[in-house]
C-alpha cells in the first residue's frame, strides 16, 4: 500500500515521502481501514514542525483519523462488521491507504455523509463533545462564550448556535 511519511521536520513541501509499505495486521480488538479520506488536524502541523511531544519518531506515519471501509475486524470486534462505513480515530497511521484502529474510536456512520463531515466527527467534533458535555458539563439553556472559534474545535462549538444544529449536538451518540 501507499503512505505518507514524515522524513524530515519542517515545510510541508519537502517533509514527506511517499513509500510503498505492507499493509497493516490487525489485533483482536482493531478494525482495518480502507482509508476514504485523512484529517489534517493541529497535532500533525505540529509533529511535522517537530513540535507535538506524543507524535512518532522519525520516518513517522502521521494522521489521526480516518473515514472509509471496514476491510477486516479483529477476532473481538462484534459491533462493527467488514464492508461498515467508518469514522475513527487512528492516534497516528492515518495518512495510508490502509489504517488501523481500536474498536472502541470506530464508528459507523452513513454511506450519504459527506466526506468532510465525516473525517471532521472523529477528532473536532469528539473533542467538543467530550469538553462541553464532560469536562464543562454544558446543559442545554447554558450561555457559553467561545474563545477562537477558527481552528476545528472552536469550529465545532462555534458553530452550533443554531436550535436545529443545537439538538443534532445533544443527541450525539458515540460508542466506547
């Protein structure tokens, strides 16, 4: 398979290779990917700059997430069946044509959502969830002031104003 690797820190232009590397084996509790489409999000721009502590070492597979295809599951993963649509979160490994990740940060999701919206639900949109609802405990009726709505995060809780947008927000259901 092809993937995107980080060779060097620094312009984005010249940091990466393309290589030819042997698709990944999954464990009992994985899921294998045929990867739709990769977020770039904040802790790749970092790790390319050489600046995210958690990234890999060099040569690194950078990409937190993933969409696509479920191509093979791990002896015990019973929620998720081969030929799903899914959104997951890879934590590195992402930027491949295939990609693997844990059963619990795969989520099916529909063959008619977007690509775009699709990738943008594992990371941002887990993580404004994850803030408002656990860390902050936002109830609905709360006002809440957004501080730098512009990266993908503040996008996500920025842009929730509306009560249609505000409901799909609270209703949100994710597994693991």
């Amino acid at each position: 398979m092809k993937a995107v690797y980080l060779v060097k820190y620094g312009k984005s232009d010249t940091a990466f290779e393309i290589r030819e590397v042997e698709i990944p084996v999954v464990s009992d509790d994985q899921v294998l990917i045929k990867v739709e489409a990769f977020g770039i999000n904040f802790a790749d721009v970092m790790a390319r700059l050489g600046l995210y502590k958690g990234a890999p070492p060099l040569p690194a597979l950078l990409g937190y997430e993933v969409v696509g295809h479920v191509e093979k599951c791990g002896s015990n993963v019973q929620d998720i069946k081969v030929g799903d649509r899914v959104s997951a979160i890879t934590h590195f490994g992402g930027y491949a044509e295939y990609a693997v990740a844990q059963k619990e940060v795969a989520n099916i999701i529909p063959e008619s959502m977007s690509v775009g919206t699709a990738v943008a639900l594992a990371t941002q949109y887990t993580t404004a969830y994850f803030l408002s609802h656990s860390m902050a405990n936002i109830q609905e009726g709360d006002k809440v002031l957004v501080h730098a709505a512009a990266g993908g995060v503040g996008t996500c809780l920025g842009t929730n104003g509306t009560a249609p947008k505000m409901s799909c927000f609270w209703n949100l259901q994710f597994s693991g």
